[in-house]
C-alpha cells in the first residue's frame, strides 16, 4: 500500500493517481464549498474503485457525507457504531445524539444551535465509569461507577447504560425501557 499525505492543495491529484492510497485529507479550513466538492470527489473515487476509506473527523455532518458507516468516540473510546441513515434517523447513544443536533442545517436557519452541556474529560485523569456520564442528561449513579462494555448487536455497537429510545435527548424523551432492554439484554 503506498501511504500519501496530501495537502489541500493536491487532493484531488493524490485521489486520481493512487486510488489505493491512504491519505490525510485535512478538510476542516475549507471553505464549505470546496469542502463539499473533496468529500464528493472522495466518495465518487471510493465507488468507481472500491476504496475503503476511514475518514477521521470532528465534523459529523462530513461524516455522512462519505461513510457508509459511524463510529462515534467519546475520550478515545467508540460510543456508537451504526450504519449512516440508522444512526441519522436514531442514534441510540445520548452524545451522538447532541453531536447530531449540534449540526447546522437548513431547518435550523435562524435557531440557536444546540449546545451540548459541560466541558469535554481530562484525558489525562483515568475516572471509572461513563467518560460522557457528567455532560449526559441520562446519566445515574452507574453511569458515574461503571465503564458501560461495547455491545454489538446485529451488525451495530453502543456502549451506553441508558440508549435513548428515538434518538432524542433530556425530559422530552419518551420511556426507553424498550431500548434498554434491547441493548443491555445481550453480551458484550
């Protein structure tokens, strides 16, 4: 495999000449145009030759625009894993859930964007339990005492003691027995 590094400046030339590639494609300085036009250019070249991409990001809504599939990270560690239109339409794990509503979209012109509440872990302190449990409006005492496994059920993954049943967050959210059971009802 030939590793390229590719800067802004030779993004598309580095996709056409070494489709087999593995390159670090910085797009987050981008005017939101150009933006676009790499992540569409990256997954046309991804369907004409087959190229598995792994695409690191800050940027969920880039994300989307290329994946298949999501895993998000929470302090270094995969909350969530799921397909990209079931993870859309639900994510099952509250800080997917608040990147995702954090997005800026057409529906939102004119709404404050939603925040989501608390500062991000010290990764450089080693606290037991849920990394997400002090920002997590779900969160309860195990949260706090104990690290949630990674589960994988049926083709998805999520580490959460309180997966949210619709995809919403906080005191709108209707009863997530149901999601619970499914997620915590299996083995890790």
């Amino acid at each position: 495999m030939t590793v390229a590094f590719a800067s802004s400046g030779s993004v598309g030339q580095a996709l056409r000449n070494a489709p087999s590639s593995c390159s670090n494609l910085s797009t987050t300085a981008l005017d939101a145009t150009v933006q676009i036009q790499i992540l569409l250019l990256l997954r046309e070249m991804q369907r004409e030759t087959g190229l598995a991409v792994i695409f690191v990001t800050h940027d969920i809504g880039a994300a989307v625009e290329v994946a298949d599939r999501v895993a998000v990270m929470y302090a270094g560690r995969i909350v969530e894993d799921r397909e990209v239109g079931s993870l859309m339409a639900a994510p099952s794990h509250p800080y997917s859930a608040g990147l995702l509503a954090a997005t800026v979209s057409a529906e939102q012109r004119g709404r404050p964007l939603t925040t989501i509440a608390g500062a991000p872990p010290d990764l450089g302190c080693t606290a037991t339990g849920c990394a997400f449990a002090p920002r997590c409006a779900q969160a309860s005492a195990r949260c706090s005492a104990e690290q949630p496994p990674l589960l994988h059920i049926a083709g998805q993954a999520l580490a959460c003691w309180h997966p949210l049943a619709d995809g919403r967050v906080g005191d709108d959210q209707p009863s997530s027995r149901e999601a619970i059971a499914r997620w915590t009802s299996w083995e890790p």
